[in-house]
C-alpha cells in the first residue's frame, strides 16, 4: 500500500510507512542547488540527480522522459487517465512491493505526479546505492571474476522466482554496491506475473544483446561468451522454485 497526497494538481507518493517530511519542492533540482545538497549527476535523456536529503544521506530524483520519435514531440508529457495508471506510479508501487519483499533494489521514498490540462509529468525519488557501479562501467576496466558472474545470474534467478518481469533488463540496469552486492534497478514498465520461462528467457536474451551492445560502444570491453555462460549457469541453478 502506498500513501498518497494532494495537493491543487499535484500528487505525492510515499511508502505507506514513511515518517518523512516531505515536500512537492524535493523534485525540483534548483532547490537542491539552493541548498547546496548536490552530490553529483548523471547526464544524458534519463539523467538522474544525486542528493544529500536527510543528513548525509543521499537520494537518487528521476525526471519522466518519453523516449523515441514521441519524446522529440512531447519530451515530458504523458495523457492522464487517473493516477494509479501513471507510470510513477506503477513503478512506485512496484518498488515498494520489492522493497517489501527484500529483494536487491533500491528503497523507495516518493514520487510526484503534476496534472495540468489532462497531461501529467512525473518524478521519483529512491535512496542512492552506496558505492555503485554499473555491470556496463565495471566490464569497461576488468573482467569480471567468477564470483561477480556468478552473484549476477542469482540476483535475477531471485527476481524470476518471485515473478518479477523487468521490462528493460541491460548492463546499465545491473549495480553492484560497495560490498559487491548486485542490485536492479529502473523498473518502469515492470511487473509481477506468474514465474515463465518464455518471459525469463525474454528478459535473459535482452540481457545478452545489451553485452553485445556495449562491447561495441567501448575501447575496452571485459566479457567473452564463456562469461555469458558462467552467468547463466549460475542464473539456471537457482531460478527453480522446486
């Protein structure tokens, strides 16, 4: 469950058992530039902002932006047909059924969804990942060694077990945390379905095209077709719930 409050034409979403104190003004950037509470950014279509919110500790706030030939037209702008039918907050409550199951993403702390004139914009906010590095950003400095492989394959067999659907799964999407942890994240579009190896293999094959994808982009790139299998070992060994 989720709570939810409103305010004129702006929604905020909070886990059903946060105790913050939070504002509308959190999802503006320039009020964290005003506080002098930016830690650092991430640039590009989906930039990412990262922020001290609460003594030292640090948030992640997300901007919705449409993608493809659509996002040159409306950028921002998504048709409003009620707010459960937001994509905040389909990925907000997601989120916070993960959260609530204890599996390896990031914790929620809110959303917020602004309606003008039948058009929403949307952001969100989670709790920064100490220390991450992306699967992508790792493969361009080393190889990565049996026991990373191996920690990436079960992270995602213990999402597919529980029937989660990650609608984007790729390198970039794949964190691992200061203690090597491996983490999800981005989980707009998500779901939970009944556990199918049609889908898991799905997700598994976009997984696979997103190494051949980034081994083309990068100079360096750390990963051969005997890691992929090391990975996939490891995923097949624990993705049974039998």
């Amino acid at each position: 469950m989720l709570k939810v409050e409103k305010t004129n034409n702006q929604y905020l979403l909070l886990p059903e058992n946060s105790q913050l104190d939070i504002h509308h003004k959190w999802f503006n950037v320039q009020y964290w530039r005003d506080q002098n509470a930016i830690v650092t950014s991430k640039q590009g279509r989906a930039a990412a902002w990262f922020v001290k919110y609460h003594g030292d500790q640090v948030a992640v706030l997300k901007h919705y932006w449409r993608g493809g030939l659509i996002g040159k037209l409306l950028s921002d702008q998504y048709l409003y047909t009620g707010l459960e039918n937001t994509r905040v907050f389909q990925e907000f409550k997601l989120l916070s059924a993960l959260d609530a199951l204890n599996l390896p993403v990031p914790k929620p702390i809110a959303a917020n969804v602004e309606v003008r004139f039948g058009i929403y914009r949307a952001d969100i906010m989670t709790e920064a990942i100490t220390g991450a590095k992306s699967l992508c950003e790792k493969l361009q400095q080393q190889a990565l060694s049996i026991h990373e492989l191996t920690s990436v394959g079960i992270a995602i067999a213990q999402f597919h077990r529980k029937g989660v659907y990650h609608d984007d799964l790729n390198i970039n999407n794949i964190l691992f945390d200061q203690a090597g942890k491996v983490y999800l994240i981005d989980f707009d579009k998500g779901n939970i379905r009944p556990p199918e190896k049609e889908w898991q293999q799905s997700n598994l094959d976009r997984l696979k095209r997103s190494f051949k994808k980034e081994a083309g982009k990068w100079p360096t790139f750390f990963f051969t077709e005997e890691d992929w299998q090391t990975l996939v070992d490891a995923y097949q060994n624990n993705v049974s719930t039998n």
